[in-house]
C-alpha cells in the first residue's frame, strides 16, 4: 500500500514570466516520476485557490504560482478541519515568502523539495480582520504599500523584483508623515510616521538584511516596526540601520511585540499583504500561533528549531 501522499496541484497558469506550457509539463513528469496520486486544478480567479485548499481531502497541496496564489491557498488551509502542509512551486515576480523560507526558486530544486526532501513545520500567520485575510509574511501601510501599488506590471514582467526595487527608490523623495493612533493589545499610542508594518516573517533567507531583531513566525506574535524620519537623511539612516542590522536606538524605528493590533491614520496610508495592495487604513490584525504548516529545508527547519529532537 503506497504511503505516498495524495496532492492537490493548484496551478496559476497567468503567474510569472514563463509560459504554464512550459511549467505545467515539468510539474506533471515530477509527479509522474515520483508515482503520486494527484489533480490539477487550474485557477481561473480570484477565490479558486482558497475555496479548493479549504475543501481538499488530499494529503498535502502543491502550489504553482506567485505570492498571492500561495496565500490564497494557505488561506483556505487555515480553515480547512484537516492539517494539511502547503508545498510551493515558486513561479511569480518575486516569490517572497519562498525566498524568505529558503525554498528554492530554480523549478527542478523547488520540485524536489516539495515532493521529496521537505520537512512539515507550523508557522504563525496573521489575520487581517477587516478584510477577512490572512499573511503569511507582513501586512504594511504606509512606504512598502506605495511601491508595491506603484511598481508598474510590464516592469514586473520584465525586471521581476528588481521593479519593487525601481519603484521603492522613487518613492522615497515623496514620502509624507500621517497622524498614527496605534493599540497594541491593550495599549494605545499616538505619534507621527510614514510607515507601520505588522511583521511575520520580516527576513529573506540568505540576504543578510531583517525588519529587526528577533523577528520569529513561530514566536506566537506579530512584530510591529513603526518607520517615522522626517527627512532623507533620516530615511537612509533608517536604511543604514536595517542594512547594518544595527536596530536599537534609532527614534526614527521602533518596535513592538503584540498578539493583536489596530492601525489608524490621518491621512490613510496605503496598505498591503504580502505583497499585494488590498485598500488603505485603518487595519485590524491579529496572530493566529501555527496557523499553518509549511514544506520547508530540513536546514531550514532545523536552523530554527523546529525538528523534534533526537
């Protein structure tokens, strides 16, 4: 009796720079080689992904596509009864949450991780509550949204992530402070800022740059990084700091740890998730602890501790 597990393929065939005639046939043979039982199912809009994830009996759920297909995904994982591990086939313009869970984004590797090599660990996520979403990676008003509703598609297409660079670089000569009311569990705050982000995961495996220290998505809690220069002196001091990792004692960047958070600002900022523009201010978010379970790098996993141990 095979012991292999049955996956759900969820396939966006519009995701990325290359053609689904070129990735769906890679996907299949991978299947086919390792003998799984499996069903693709092609995307065709907006809640496909999280109504499939959330109704799967299958075993685990593989997903081709970019940042906001994955989430779509996770989320419908989150609420479906089972625990069932999302593996990831990279395939968007920047694969964040891929590459800040040190998931491979060459298509071969990323196939081997996710049929054969991965390891199943719970990650916290967040849960936007106005809009019923969840984050697997941040949800950030203010700078970070700007240049993502400001990065142009062809750009992305052409250039990938080096478009968010492009068009963070731009933004940074408008940037203007809002009015911030900020409750942070049971506390409430009120100061001035151009950029509150709700943070998960706040680093790229490998890149050597973090939103702060001590930033965990098995921690149980949302960090919260409120960015206030007023200034570009003050903003490339700020890039300095996050650069050099050299965190503490900046006013321009703060800090704190909370379960739950709301956002007020006067006038809105932008906000997104995970990459994606979803609106303005005010938001409401609070941590949902291993809320999900993830494919991951045994070195990964073990790296942070997640591995039982031996």
């Amino acid at each position: 009796m095979s012991t292999l597990p049955r996956i759900l393929v969820i396939f966006n065939p519009t995701a990325g720079q290359d053609p689904a005639e070129k990735v769906r046939p890679a996907l299949v043979q991978a299947l086919d080689d390792g003998g799984f039982e499996y069903e693709i199912r092609e995307t065709q809009g907006e809640g496909d992904a999280r109504r499939w994830a959330r109704e799967t009996e299958c075993d685990r759920v593989l997903v081709s596509g970019g940042d906001g297909t994955i989430m779509e995904a996770m989320s419908g994982l989150i609420e479906n009864p089972r625990d069932v591990p999302l593996a990831q086939l990279p395939s968007g313009t920047a694969n964040l949450l891929a590459r800040a869970l040190a998931i491979p984004i060459d298509r071969e590797d990323a196939l081997q991780l996710a049929l054969h090599d991965g390891v199943a660990v719970s990650m916290d996520v967040g849960h936007l509550i106005d809009h019923d979403r969840y984050f697997a990676l941040m949800a950030g008003s203010g700078w970070d949204a700007d240049l993502i509703k400001a990065a142009d598609r062809e750009l992305k297409n052409r250039l990938g992530f080096f478009a968010y660079v492009i068009s963070g670089l731009k933004s940074l000569f408008s940037l203007t402070r809002s009015r911030i009311q900020l409750t942070v569990d049971d506390q409430t705050f009120r100061f001035r800022a151009h950029t509150v982000i709700a943070i998960n995961v706040g680093e790229i495996h490998g890149s050597g740059v973090a939103l702060g220290s001590n930033l965990s998505p098995h921690d149980g809690k949302l960090d919260l990084a409120i960015v206030s220069p007023n200034s570009l002196a003050g903003i490339l001091r700020v890039v300095f700091r996050l650069l050099t990792r050299r965190y503490d004692g900046a006013t321009e960047l703060r800090y704190f740890k909370a379960e739950r958070i709301r956002v007020e600002a006067h006038p809105p900022l932008n906000l997104e998730i995970d990459g994606e523009p979803i609106g303005t201010t005010p938001f409401e978010a609070h941590v949902v602890p291993g809320g999900t379970q993830l494919i991951v790098p045994r070195d990964y996993a073990q790296a942070k501790g997640l591995l039982p141990k031996a």
